[in-house]
C-alpha cells in the first residue's frame, strides 16, 4: 500500500472513530466549565449554536497520546484549531483532568498524578467566582460567571496554534507585549509547534513574515490601505464576503478578518511546510483550497537578490533594476539571480545630482529598514528621500484615493517583483549619469519614429524587393545551414537545459514501444525515467515532418515563455545528431483531451492530424483569451477564461468552435451571452442533464459563473479562488455577466492581428504573429 492511500485511510478510519466517540461518549450540556465541575478525557463542552467542541483528543489513529484541544463540532472531517498542551501531551497510560481553579487558571493534571501540571493557562487575578466558556466563535475565554461582566481575564484566541479563525488577531498589543502568532504542527500526528511560524514583524512598515527558525521564508508586504502588498488578490476577497482589518497605533499592531455570511466556514493554517493555506468547507466534499501563498517563484519571496526584480511573466524570470547590473554576471547567465545586482554608477548625494526611476505595478520591497510617515505626501516624500543619502526609495504608504502617506527605504532593496495588473508605483534613486543614459534612450527612440514614417511608396518596394530576395536565399541556404542553427540555439536563444541524447534514450529505454504515450502530427511522445526518479514526457519530432528548424525553434521560444504553475513545466530539448526532442514533465493523470473533446488552450499541433499536416505554431483560440491571442499577455486569468469555455462546453454539450469570420456556427460564448440575456438560457442546456440530481438554480449558477470566467476584459473576470467560492455558496450573489471576448466575430482579423496560413485540409487555422 502507498503512502497516500495509507494515510487516506488513516484519516477515514480517525473519521470513523470520532463520530463513534461522539456517539458512545458523554457530554456536558452546557459550554461552561466551573471550579467545582472539571472535565475528563471522553467529556465535551459545546459551543451554544454546536458549532465549536472543547475536549481531549488524538491527533491520529496511530498515537495514543492525548491533547486538550477545540475542533469543529458538526463536521465529518475532524478538524482541530486549537490546541492546549502542544509540548507535553497526556501519555496513553493516564488519564486527563482539565481542572478550572477558584482563581481562574486553567490547569491540566492526570487522574494518576494530580501534582503533575502538563499545561495550564497565564495565571490571572480574579477574586470573584470564575467560569470558562466556550464560544460560538470558537474561543474558550475565561471570565467573571456573572453573564454582565465583560472582561475576559484569559483566552484561546490570544495563545493560537497553527489556525487563525474569524475575529481572531494576529500580531503584537503592544502594551502587555503579547505576540500572537502561528506555529505550524511538527507533524499531522504530532501537534508540537514546528518548524514554521507566520508573525507580524513591526520593524519599519509592518508586515506578517513566515520564518523557519530565523530565517525568513515569505512576506506579506505592507498593508496598503486595501490589503497586503504582496498579496494583492485580497482586493479580489473582499468583494466575496471577506473583510481584513488591518490596526497599527500605538497600542496594538496586527491583522484579522471575518466573514459576512455566517454559513461560510473558513480557516486560515500555516503547514509543516511553510505554506501559508486558506481552506473554505465544501460541505460533502469537505475542505477545500481556496488560497494559498506564497502562489508563484516570486510572491512575497526574495528569489532575485538585492536590487533585483522578479518577473514570473518573463522570459528571464530576473533583471536588474534600472541604473544596476548583474553582481556575478557568470550565476546571472546561469538563470541564478539570489546575488542580485549592484550600482553601474555611484550615487552623487552630497552635490544633489541624483534623480529617480518610476517602477510601476510593483511588489514593494522588503519594509523591515524602512521608515513610514503617513501624514506627508508623494512630493514630500521625494523631497526627505533625497536629503538623506542613505534613502534608496520611495513610495505612497497608502493607495485608496490616488494615493498618500510615504515609505523611504534606507538598504538596498530586496524582494522586488513586478505585476501584470496590480502592485504600486516604486520611485528608485539613481545617479544623474543614469537618467542622462535614459534621455539619450528616447531621443533614439525618437529618431527611429522619423525613419518609419519615410513615403510608403519607398518602403513597399524596398520590403518588396528584400522578401523576394531573403526567400531566394532562404531557400539555397537552409540544407547549409541546419548545423549552424543548431548551434546558436545551443549558445544565444534557447533559455533552458540541453539535455544529453544517451540521457533520454537510457531514460526511455531507447525510445522503447511500451513507452510510447501518443502520436501527433509531428512526432512521437515517449515515458521516460530519469536516473533521480523523475517521470518525463519526450516528444520527438519526426524526421518526415515538414516542422523545420526554425518551426522546432519556434515551439521551444514559445513554451519557454510560457512558463506559468497551470501549464505543464518545458524541462529542457534535446538538439544533438538528427534528433530534436522536448523534455516536459510527466502528467499521469493524463491531460484534459482524454476526457473532453480534443481540447488544448494553446496546442502546438494544429487540428485534425489526421487531415491536417500544418508547418506552422498555432493556438486553439476557443479556448484562448483574447488578451493573449491580440497581444501574447498571458496570466492566470487567461487561466480562468479558458475554464470558463469549459463551463459552458459541459453544460451545454457543445463544443466552441473558435472564432472564425466564414463560421456559420456562433461562438458558443456569445451564445449563450445572447440567450442569457433573452431569457432564454434554458435552450442551451444539454438535455442529458434532466438524467443527473441537479437542481436548475445549480445549472444556472455554473452558467453565469461561466460566463464571467469569460468576460472580455480580464479585470472584470474572477479569479480561480473566486470561482470556488462563487461555486461553493449557493446564496451569494453572482454579478451580471458582460460581453465575452471575442464576441463580435471577424472583428479581430478585420484588424490585423492574425496571419491565415494554408495546410493541405480545405480549412484555415491562425497563426499568432507578434506585435
């Protein structure tokens, strides 16, 4: 038996067992615990509503150590979110006593051994009888037992474990110098604190930082008045029920949220591996994923060393900011930027020469060296930043309302990234000699604009006369110069591994017919194994194929700067002999084709092979976001459109034909948009759905949430935790969908974005020609 289908069972059967106990074991009525009326192993207090369980408990069903610890109550999945005596459990041979004193401690000894403290709560100083109370919230408080008096002497949500409920805070009061934070378990049957802790760091701008032991793993950025820097997705959460409050005075500094619809049940966790986890419940299915961080190589992380920055949209994924260069070129070549980069020319502060460079759509740097003055603004800002020749930066502390208060960073600066959409504006301190350079920058760029707009009558008959020209030599030459194409592939183009012919053919066995997984119109998929373990795919390319070099080049261009967490990872190619090969990574559970039409977001191999033989790279654009057909910008919203066109693919049977101007068949998309809006949505529904136990308010949700995975401006789509959410809660409301891309057709090639090439098939495909 694997390790996973192990634990699979382990979790069901601790399943199984805790609502046996539940059923076998006996409960207090009430929610209280009293000095006179302890509680034992196998006895529960219960939140007034049922929603929250206080009690002992085991981890899992293969230790016999026992925790005093709270859990969702009504739930299947058993799910602790507080834990009393993390370091010193109740050991299998005793049994525990949670015992409340007249002074308002808690304290947890043995039956066997009273005298023994295992754990016990801050002492307190009440002289009035005291009760301990679990909370529909789930905090377990202990208080005055006069219902009147609300001052809460102890509680839970001030000492949390690894979970942050609603209301909870996470940070420092600063007037008892209290540090609240989370500390991931050891393990999932050992609850001791781990090696991960999320906390707020409030040295310069505040910030929550996950650390494993002392060194930092991940930052939230500061709080910009709307949410987190690095998190800007939050913005996004807020409009789905979430709200996030964000308080830094002088008394207390630190974060929280809760949720509008009480039906949603959410949790906020830090694993044993340091990610930091929001989990939405599912009902039937449980818990469910909804947020994660950090997301990508450069959310919330310092991946490109000091002053540089982080694009994961790049074909490079670091440069160095304006005005820097790389410090050690040779790691830099290497695609390892951690040692970042360093100053082409030195800062001129004392004779007031230096100036600034506008970054926009940035992730902030790291705010711990920072100073923050939220009473100034940007021009002041500039001002102070300059008068200190230690500033390196500045920025707006604040973006609501166009922006106010200040940030200046005194270090160089670490963690910066960039975004497609979100982020802020960054103003980076340079020498003069450097926005000298960039003058000197657009005064040439000026001059290229007067050279373009030369008599049209010129330029045609000298591009006329060179394209004729470049294909009769292309023609003679490209037998010659197959090797010499390889070779600069190998040393300029190709920003990925080359990987070894012998490797790959050891790897598939010699390219072995029981490793074959498919055939395309150019060329074989074979398994492969590599020598550490890792599955591959290889795809070779066949020797009959009309696909030529620069077709391969093409391809190996395209996915390379198509890296993104949703795709299937390019590992390397093989250039070596007569062999031109792409190494991916494995999938096993095969992709979306096998189970859906022959659907592909971006394929590679055209059409119907098995009429279609086509030489050039194109794109299925059914299933392609506009912004990425027009323009190549491609994002996890692309992402979410290419899912929408799924949504509505399941639900109505049919399948979306792209955009072509000659197609008597109407986008789907547009479609159903059109039928939505008639009122007449129920014609696109599959007929085979009154076969399944959906209600219509389902089918019609799924509907409508398609259609905003669709929408044609990428802001106004949501994001794939959004969609969950939307999916999820069946009585939020859905905003009305607007008009999805690509909806007025023939309109995109009317307007040249788009090159028709021919194939031996009577039909045309597109091919995506850059801007």
């Amino acid at each position: 038996m694997n390790t996973s289908s192990k634990m699979f069972r382990q979790r069901v059967l601790l399943s199984i067992l805790f609502l046996i106990s539940r059923l076998l074991c006996p409960s207090f009525s009430v929610d209280t615990l009293s000095p006179t009326q302890p509680l034992t192993d196998g006895q529960t207090l219960v939140s007034t509503s049922g929603t929250f369980a206080l009690g002992f408990f085991s981890p899992a069903y293969t230790s016999k150590n026992r925790y005093v610890g709270i859990w969702y109550n009504n739930l299947t999945v058993h799910t602790i979110v507080w834990v009393a005596n993390r370091r010193h459990p109740v050991s299998e041979a005793s049994t525990g006593v949670l015992t409340l004193t007249s002074k308002g401690t808690l304290v947890l000894t043995t039956m066997q051994n009273s005298t023994t403290i295992l754990w016990s709560s801050a002492p307190t100083s009440m002289n009035n009888p005291p009760v301990a109370q679990l909370l529909d919230n789930g905090n377990f408080v202990v208080r005055h037992s006069d219902e009147a008096a609300k001052h809460v002497a102890w509680q839970s949500f001030d000492h949390p474990t690894d979970t942050l409920l609603p209301g909870m805070k996470l940070g420092w009061d600063l007037t008892t110098g209290l540090n609240r934070n989370l500390t991931s378990w050891k393990s999932p049957d050992d609850p001791s604190p781990g090696d991960y802790c999320i906390a707020m760091d409030i040295r310069g701008d505040p910030q929550l930082v996950v650390s494993f032991g002392s060194v930092r793993k991940w930052r939230s950025g500061p709080w910009t008045g709307l949410g987190f820097n690095s998190i800007p997705e939050m913005v996004t959460y807020s409009r789905n029920g979430f709200s996030f409050d964000f308080v830094n005075n002088n008394k207390e500094i630190y974060y929280s949220y809760e949720i509008s619809n009480r039906s949603i049940i959410t949790r906020l966790v830090v694993n044993q591996t340091g990610k930091t986890e929001r989990y939405v419940w599912m009902g039937q299915h449980g818990w469910s994923l909804f947020w994660f961080t950090p997301r990508s190589q450069c959310s919330g992380l310092d991946s490109c060393g000091p002053n540089g920055v982080c694009d994961p949209f790049g074909s490079r994924m670091c440069s160095c900011l304006q005005g820097f260069e790389p410090r050690s070129p040779r790691d830099w070549d290497m695609l390892d930027g951690s040692e970042g980069c360093v100053r082409k020319q030195p800062l001129d502060c004392r004779n007031g020469k230096d100036g600034f460079v506008k970054m926009v759509r940035t992730q902030l740097p790291d705010t711990w060296n920072s100073f923050v003055d939220p009473g100034i603004g940007l021009e002041e800002c500039q001002s102070r930043c300059l008068m200190n020749c230690s500033c390196t930066a500045y920025a707006n502390s604040d973006v609501r309302g166009g922006g106010s208060g200040c940030i200046l960073w005194f270090a160089e600066l670490q963690g910066l990234a960039v975004y497609l959409t979100a982020g802020q504006d960054l103003y980076v301190r340079v020498s003069q000699l450097e926005l000298g350079s960039s003058a000197s920058k657009s005064s040439k760029s000026g001059t290229i604009v007067v050279i373009i707009v030369i008599p049209a009558t010129i330029l045609l008959a000298c591009a006329t006369c060179t394209m004729w020209m470049w294909r009769k030599r292309k023609r003679n030459k490209d037998e010659a110069n197959h090797h010499k194409h390889e070779s600069e592939m190998k040393d300029k183009e190709l920003e990925l591994p080359l990987f070894d012919l012998n490797v790959i053919l050891e790897a598939t066995k010699n390219l072995a017919p029981e490793n074959k997984l498919g055939q395309g119109g150019f060329g074989v998929v074979y398994k492969g194994e590599m020598g550490d373990g890792l599955e591959i795919a290889v795809k070779r390319l066949s020797k009959t194929s009309k696909q030529g070099i620069d077709e391969f080049k093409n391809e190996v261009m395209l996915i390379t700067k198509l890296q993104h967490r949703n795709l299937v990872r390019l590992l390397g190619c093989c250039i070596q002999e007569e062999e031109r090969m792409l190494i991916y990574e494995y999938m096993p559970n095969k992709s979306l084709d096998a189970f859906l039409f022959d659907f592909g977001m971006a394929r590679i191999f055209g059409g119907d092979h098995s009429t279609t033989q086509t030489r050039k790279v194109v794109g299925t654009l059914g299933y392609m976001a506009p912004e990425y057909a027009m323009d190549g910008v491609f994002s996890v919203k692309s992402d979410v459109f290419s899912y929408g066109v799924l949504v509505l693919e399941i639900i109505s049977g049919q399948k979306n034909r792209g955009v072509y101007h000659f197609d008597p068949e109407p986008y789907l998309p547009t479609k159903v948009w059109k039928l939505w809006n008639e009122g007449k949505i129920s014609c696109v529904i599959d007929p085979s759905m009154s076969c399944y136990s959906y209600s219509m308010n389902q089918v019609m949700r799924c509907i409508q949430v398609g259609l905003l995975c669709v929408q044609a401006n990428p802001r106004d789509r949501p994001t794939m935790s959004s969609v969950v959410f939307m999916l999820a809660t069946e009585n939020a409301p859905l905003p009305p969908p607007k008009q999805p891309g690509f909806a007025a057709e023939g309109d995109y090639y009317e307007r040249g974005h788009y090159e028709t090439t021919s194939s031996n098939a009577q039909n045309t495909i597109t091919e995506l020609v850059g801007r």
